[in-house]
C-alpha cells in the first residue's frame, strides 16, 4: 500500500511535534504532581516550567510563530495575533498551544465562539491544560452560564489549586449558583 505525500506529511508533523512531549513525560508529571500541592509562588515558577515544555513544538520554525503570536498579542494586535496562530496550526495541527493562542487572540478579539472551538481542541489535545480552562470559564462566565463556568474552575481547582484568581472567581461563582448561606 502506497500512502499519498499529504497523509505521510501529516504523520510525520504529528510524531515530530510529539517526539519532544515523549521525552518531557516524566517531568511534566512531577511538575503536575507538585502544582496539587505548592504554595503560590512555588506555584508560579511550576506553571512557568509547565508553559516552557508545552511551548516547544520540536520546529524552530513553529516556535517562532508561536512567538510571533504571542508578541503580537502583548503588542494587541489580535489580527496579526490570530494570523500567525493560524499558520501555526495550518503546519502543526497536533500542537495544542497554537489553538491555546488563537483561542486568547479570538478572546480578546471578542469572538467568544471562535475561541471556544479552539479551547476545545486544545483540550483535546492537552486535557490537562489548566489556562484553555481558565479561559473557558472566564468566557462561560461572560456569555451567562455560571453553572458550567463554575464547573470549569473546580476542574483547574483540581489540577492547579492556586491559581491565581481562582479562589475569587469561585467564590463569586457559588454565591451566584448556590446562593449565600445563613
């Protein structure tokens, strides 16, 4: 059986954008395993290290459009932000952090359904992604769903206990949900 040059093209991008996940498996599990447990500034630096590993595509040429997006989005430019997102993903569809970025552009953007599609394929791809969730929740919030935004946040509860703003959005949550208590 002879396979077609665009169904080699993507097996190959997919074992190439996972090669570098394989490796990092045993360290991002201790890092997940200590997020449960670390105070807020241990906290921080594990997320940052979590963020480094799940930013390294294994391209120098897809790093550099994440990049590139991510400057973009810093600088507020959600339309070039989204741009280079996009072409991120047109070469790396199996990178979980390049639909994490477009799904931030579109919601600075304003376009609550474009980035909730790709929050969702950026769980797909990485369910333990607890910023795609924040995101989530903060976009459920906004659209007035407070169930499911409440639901959202105790899923990142689960994962990263202090994130930041978590604790407040939860509380704000299950006032409005569940009511005060006498």
């Amino acid at each position: 059986m002879k396979l077609k040059p665009a169904v080699l093209n993507c097996a190959v991008a997919a074992f190439l954008v996972a090669a570098p996940v394989l490796g990092e498996t045993d360290e991002l599990e201790a890092l997940f395993e200590g997020l449960k447990g670390a105070d807020p500034a241990s906290a921080v630096q594990i997320e940052g290290r979590i963020y480094e590993l799940w930013s390294q595509s294994g391209s120098p040429s897809m790093d550099m459009l994440l990049e590139r997006g991510r400057k973009a989005l810093e600088a507020g430019d959600t339309t070039l932000a989204i741009g280079h997102f996009s072409a991120l993903i047109d070469h790396a569809p199996f990178f979980a952090e390049g639909y994490n970025g477009r799904a931030t552009a579109y919601f600075q953007a304003g376009k609550y359904g474009l980035s909730l599609e790709d929050i969702r394929r950026t769980l797909e791809l990485n369910p333990r992604h607890f910023g795609a969730m924040s995101g989530l929740a903060l976009i459920l919030e906004e659209i007035g769903e407070p169930e499911a935004a409440l639901e959202a946040w105790r899923e990142v509860e689960r994962i990263y206990p202090a994130r930041e703003g978590l604790a407040e959005a939860k509380r704000r949550l299950e006032r409005q949900v569940e009511g005060e208590s006498l």
